[in-house]
C-alpha cells in the first residue's frame, strides 16, 4: 500500500511534452558535401598524405557534428520545464508563456531582448516559445526556446502548471 505523499510523487512522475530538435536530413548531405571538399584539397596540395586519412576522418567527424547539433530537447515532466543540456525551470516560477513566429522571435533574441535573457534557440527551427519567469531570486527575466510546435508547448506548459 502506497502512503498519499507516494501517490502524489507517481503521478507528478510522467511526461507531459516531450520534443526533439534534431536538424534537418538535408545538414548532412551539406556537412558531408563539405568535408569532402575539404578532404579533397588534401589531395589536389599534393601533400604525402594517404587519400584515405583525409576522408576517412573529415567526413565521420561532419555527420558527428551535425548529428550532435542536433540532439536538443525540450521536456516538461516533474512539474518542471527541461531542455537539454541541463537548464531546468520549476514551472511554479512561470508567469505566462507565449507562442512565438520566426519574426518575432528574431526580435526578441536580437535588439528587441533583454541581454539577461535565457536563450536556448536553433537556427534551423524558425519559431518558439517565451516564457517569463516570476522569481525574487532570479535575474533572468525570461526564456526563449526554439520549437517546432509552440502552440503545443505553450498549451502543456500551461496545463502542467
């Protein structure tokens, strides 16, 4: 038998919105075009390097690359708001959350923003999400967070809050 403090732990214990924010298929025949290019010089400088190293190397090394680009994630679960690398925010400190196009989202991480800003945004993803934070004891005054699917995000957010 499961004590009441249990029970409310297992079901603030589930995933409320998960979202990957992996690059475009397309970055890897860019970052593979690329490598092979420049593996290519190797070749045409007439060094006394193997054809192999080269290629061998720059081209693994660009879709590892690209492939570690994207491996972002945005995660609401526990009560709190996930993305990766680390940065969490308890969701009892979010004040309101918005939905934001590719425009307005440029804006707001450019000249428009405030430098003090948490900003965790990808350039292959055009829009996101604003959320402002309501606590003493953080200077940040927001986040802003490229996602695919804003509209979905900010409604989690707000049903998870």
């Amino acid at each position: 038998m499961t004590s009441g403090s249990d029970s409310r732990a297992n079901a603030s214990n589930h995933l409320v919105y998960r979202e990957s924010l992996r690059t475009p298929w397309w970055w890897y025949v860019v970052g593979l075009g690329v490598a092979g290019l420049l593996a290519a010089e190797f070749h045409i400088a007439g060094l006394r390097l193997t054809d192999w190293i080269p290629f061998g190397t720059l081209l693994p090394l660009s879709a590892v690359i690209v492939w570690s680009l994207g491996r972002g994630r945005i995660e609401i679960r526990d009560g709190e708001l996930f993305v990766r690398g680390g940065a969490h925010l308890p969701l009892r400190y979010v004040n309101g959350a918005v939905a934001l196009d590719a425009r307005t989202l440029r804006l707001v991480v450019g000249r428009e923003g405030d430098p003090a800003a948490f900003v965790s945004i990808r350039p292959w993803i055009g829009p996101g999400v604003q959320v402002w934070i309501d606590d003493e004891d953080d200077p940040t005054p927001y986040w802003v967070l490229s996602s695919r699917r804003p509209e979905a995000l900010v409604t989690a957010m707000r049903s998870a809050h």
